[in-house]
C-alpha cells in the first residue's frame, strides 16, 4: 500500500489528520508493505503523535518503507522515525535533495508568568518525548539532540543518512533543479510556522459561540493557511 504525507499535519486547515491515516492503514492486507512518501511542514503535536502511533503499530505486523520525498520537518520527522521505533529493518530513505527538520515543540499563547510558566514547563516535557525519538533512532546522545533540537537544526541529502535518521540513501545526478537553497527552506518554515500559531492564537483567543461561527471562522484560517501550502507544495 502506498500512502503519502503530503501537506500539513493538522485537523483544523484541511491538512492530514490521524483519522485518514487509520483509516487507509486499515486496508493494508497481511504481509503487506506499508510504503510511506512524507513531503510534509509538520503541524500540530496531537495529530503528529496519534499518526505516529497508527504507524508504530503497523510496523509490528508489516514491512515499512519511508521514503522523505521532499520536507520532513518536525512532526513529519518524527513521523517518519514511528516504524524504526519498533522495527531496526524498518527503511527510511532520503535522497540528495531531502530535507529533515527537528526542533522544540512551540505555541502561540498569552496570560500572566504562572501561565507561561506552566506552558513552558509543558513544552519542556513534550520536547522530552520526541527527543527521545530522535535519539533511539539516530543513537545519538540526548545531549547532542537536544543540541540540535534547540537550534532549529535541518539536515539535507546526505546528512540525513550520516547521522542516522535514515538508513537508506540515494544519490541523485546533480542538476540545477535539485539544488537545495537551505536558507530559503528555513526562511519559509519559520514563515509557516509564526503564521500557523498567529491563527491558532486568534481561535484560542475569540473562541467560537456556535458551530456555524466556528465554520466560518476555520474557513477565514484556511483561506490564509493556502497561501503558505503555495509555498511548501506548489497548489492552490
């Protein structure tokens, strides 16, 4: 079965959602193998996490091959690491002109320093989690991956394979097309990334009377959010 990653990973812009996940991982037959293309952004850390799991779990009774076909950055790595987890013959393959972001878990909020406080020690926990991830898989220590997760760190092409989060790495011809402007993709992520916890603070900020009012309210979010997939995947 093939499956592909290919936009946000969030329940709110029309992005993909844990439940298309389970649903389509639902219909993979015995001795089946699970072919996995993540081009991906990330998203939101709930979804992220239940995709993860979905895939873990069918990593324990099918072959699972990941290939990052473009941007696996943050939840999408994370995602792209779930079979390896559970299974050391589990491939994730990167190719010269791949992308593999990790960094610390953020959100947008506002209130007084007991509740920044309190968030900030939140995020510290859910960092742990996915930092642990990234170490078992890569065999890095946690300090070195903290490290890298602090700065904001991407890896492209080889790096990918070199330190460890792929095990599989393809060599492509060099062409102008392939080049990799690594400051743009980082310049673009951030974009998306302030522009995501700008919406989300906006929802969290004025939350919905009614159902109607949330409808549109998503819908004025996803009409900015399409502008930042322009960017990531070429598509209205």
């Amino acid at each position: 079965m093939k499956f592909a990653i290919d936009n946000v990973i969030d329940s709110w812009f029309d992005g993909i959602t844990a439940a298309q996940v389970t649903e389509a991982l639902a219909g993979l037959k015995d001795g089946e193998t699970l072919e996995l293309s993540i081009n991906s952004p990330g998203g939101d850390v709930y979804e992220g996490i239940a995709i993860f799991n979905a895939i873990r779990e069918v990593a324990k009774t099918h072959p699972v091959v990941v290939t990052i076909n473009g941007l696996a950055a943050s939840m999408a790595s994370y995602i792209a690491l779930a079979a390896r987890t559970v299974d050391g013959n589990a491939v994730v393959k990167a190719s010269d002109n791949s992308i593999f972001m990790i960094h610390n878990p953020y959100t947008g909020m506002y209130g007084d320093y007991k509740k920044f406080e309190k968030t900030a020690s939140y995020l510290k926990q859910l960092a742990g989690a996915l930092a642990g991830v990234y170490q078992s898989v890569s065999k890095k220590s946690e300090k070195d991956i903290r490290a890298l997760m602090d700065e904001t760190t991407f890896f492209v092409g080889n790096e990918i394979f070199e330190n460890g989060f792929a095990n599989e790495f393809e060599k492509h011809a060099a062409t102008e097309q392939d080049d990799v402007a690594e400051e743009s993709v980082q310049d673009a992520y951030m974009d998306f990334a302030m522009t995501k916890a700008q919406a989300q603070n906006r929802m969290d900020d004025n939350p919905p009377a009614t159902h109607t009012e949330a409808a549109e309210n998503n819908a004025d979010e996803k009409a900015l959010m399409a502008e930042f997939d322009k960017g990531f995947f070429g598509k209205e």
